[in-house]
C-alpha cells in the first residue's frame, strides 16, 4: 500500500549556531521567520522548493536540498519507471526527508505516464508535482492514494483548475521562470492575483535566486518559494557544467522566450533559456514554431540516446556533442548567481539573506509602533 505523506520527521537536527549576515548576527530567532505553514505541511524547514527540472534534479540534487532543509522534488518528465525507482531508492538511501516526483501529463505518453504514476505508488512516494495543463484524474489518481499534490500553474484559470481537482499546494510560476513557462505574468503579481482566489498555500517560482527574493515572498504574504536556475547551477545539479558555467556568466538580459525547443512538448510550448546560436538566427521570429516543421538533426547524444536540434533536452552531465546548440534554460534571476556552489550552501545563503532582512524589517516596525 502507497505510505501517506509524512510530516515534519521526528528528531530534526538542532538549529546551527548565529552567523553573521549583512553585518548583523543572524539568531534562531531571525530564521523562525523564514518558517511558514508550509513547512509543516510538506515536512521540510526552509520554504525553499527545489523545482522538479526534467534530468537536472536527480537523487543528488534532491538530497542535498533536502540536507539544508529545503523541500526535494525529482523532475522525472518522461522517465522510464526503472529510472523513477532507481532515483526514489538512491534519494531515500541518501536522506530519511520527504519529497515529490515531478511528472508533466502534457509531455507524456499517456501509457507511459500511466505506468510511472503505477510505479511512484508501488514505491509509496508520498507526494507529486505535476505542471502544465491540470488533469483532474491523475490528481484525484493519487489523490486517493493519500498523496500530496503541489501543482504548477502559469495561470489563474490553471489555478482555479487544479484546487478543483484537489491540489495542496500551488505554484505560481512568473514569466521570469527558466525552462518551460506557461503564463505570461510577472511571478509577484500572478502570485498575488492566484492568492485573491484561494485558501491554499501559494509558492512564487520565477527569478528567485537569493534572500532578498525569498524575504520579499514572504513579506507579500506567499507560503514559500520554488527555485530552479539557482539550484542547477550547484555541485549536485545533474546539468552538464558547461551549462551551468553559461549560467554564471550570464546576465538577466541573456535569457530569451521562445516556442523554437518544442520537440517533445505541445506546439507553443514556450521555454525560457539562454541566448545562443539557434535563438539567434530566428532574429524576430521566436514563436509560432510548428514541431511538425522542424528538422528532426542529432546535434549530441546523451548515451545510446540521440539529442535533436529544437528538442527540449538541455545538456546534462552525460551528455556529448553541439550543447552550446541544445536548450540551456535559466530563468531571468540568471545575473544574480555569482558561482556554482554546493546546493546547500546556496540554500543557506538564501535563507540567512532572507532571516537577515525579514528580522530588520521587523525591528523597523517594532521602533515605529
């Protein structure tokens, strides 16, 4: 039988001492700020989501962010249920903390999907991610298995979709966001416009890559944040490290939206990535890219398996061949990562930022009162 979702384990590890952040001693006080309902609810410390980023956020990736205390998601789009089962036992060996997998209907052969939904409940995975288009039957699926269900949306009738199909959590994805973007809203104001509507917890994802985001979320009244190009460009990360060298040296101006990395997705899906070769011989002409017209061309490979140009497929560490051609996706927060890091250490940069100026803010308004 699937195991229910656990809360926040027993015998979590004992607060670190006060460190010092923006010239002032960070206590176990300032980070209770960071703590929201949230946490509780999804059994993790920081509200920090690991975004489920399609062959980047493996077991090591997730057991990292899930060893700072933040909330682990194993982006499993179009996995094979060997490879779900091979990262689920590598991840629960690694760290006894909750997670979800991430899985994307929209992207999926429905008999694949079928069998890796079969395959996640089999293993008792406690939770799921899902993105794009709501499918109200892959959430009541699971659903009645006792699972938690955090859904992405990009708008506010997706939203209104998935709390109808009985979602615990939405994640409200600004047009800041790396990699595939459905709305076309800026990340604050959609969050802010998906909160007039429900009682659930909204998470902000969208160009969050440090404190001042995270504390600016919390202040606007949001139960948390989701991260993706923040934590790719980490140790963990399973993203080939050219791609996240390119994401290092990037500025916020070199990241572009375009529908040209449809193959594998729905025409019109738009992604977010770096400026290269392919984006720019489109010259003005970013959208209305019909997969069916693209050129099937293997530009790389990633074992047996050929990489083709215009296919979603970012460059993992696996990876051979043109990854300077494949989608490098990165989210408009780009400029704002200074170095490629432990995953741990980014989040606890974050969350000392974020306890930092939130414990400021309140000592203001305490002096104000």
């Amino acid at each position: 039988m699937p195991r229910a979702p656990r809360s926040h384990p027993p015998g979590a590890p004992p607060q670190p001492p006060p460190v010092r952040a923006r010239g002032r001693i960070v206590t176990p006080a300032d980070r209770a700020l960071l703590r929201t309902p949230l946490c509780d609810l999804l059994g993790c410390d920081l509200p920090i989501l690991l975004a489920g980023m399609g062959g980047v956020s493996r077991w090591e990736l997730a057991a990292a962010v899930a060893g700072a205390g933040g909330y682990p998601t194993l982006g499993m789009v179009r996995e094979s249920p060997d490879l779900i089962a091979a990262e689920v036992r590598a991840l629960r060996a690694a760290t006894d903390r909750p997670f979800a997998v991430n899985l994307i209907p929209a992207a999926t052969d429905p008999a694949l999907l079928e069998a890796q939904v079969a395959r996640c409940l089999d293993l008792g995975v406690g939770a799921f991610s899902f993105f794009w288009d709501v499918v109200p039957a892959v959430v009541e699926r699971v659903k009645a298995a006792g699972c938690l269900v955090l859904h992405q949306i990009g708008t506010q009738n997706a939203a209104r979709e998935a709390e109808a199909a009985g979602a615990d959590v939405l994640i409200a994805q600004g047009i800041e966001a790396g990699g595939h973007v459905h709305g076309r809203t800026a990340a604050f104001d959609f969050a802010q416009e998906v909160r007039s509507e429900t009682r659930l917890p909204v998470v902000i994802s969208g160009g969050i890559t440090d404190g001042t985001g995270l504390a600016a979320a919390l202040a606007l009244g949001a139960s948390g944040v989701q991260c993706g190009t923040a934590l790719l460009a980490t140790d963990e990360s399973f993203a080939h490290a050219y791609h996240k060298r390119r994401i290092v040296a990037a500025t916020g101006s070199d990241t572009v939206l375009t529908d040209v990395f449809v193959l594998n997705w729905p025409r019109g899906a738009a992604v977010r990535v770096l400026r290269n070769s392919v984006t720019a011989a489109l010259g003005d002409r970013l959208f209305d890219h019909d997969p069916e017209g693209l050129p099937r061309e293997a530009i790389a490979r990633d074992g047996d398996q050929p990489r083709l140009r215009f296919s979603t497929d970012s460059p993992l560490r696996t990876t051979e061949g043109d990854l300077e051609a494949m989608a490098l996706f990165a989210g408009k927060g780009a400029g704002r990562i200074p170095d490629i890091v432990p995953a741990g250490e980014r989040l606890s940069r974050m969350a000392e930022e974020a306890a930092s100026l939130l414990a400021q803010t309140a000592l203001r308004e305490g002096s104000m009162a």
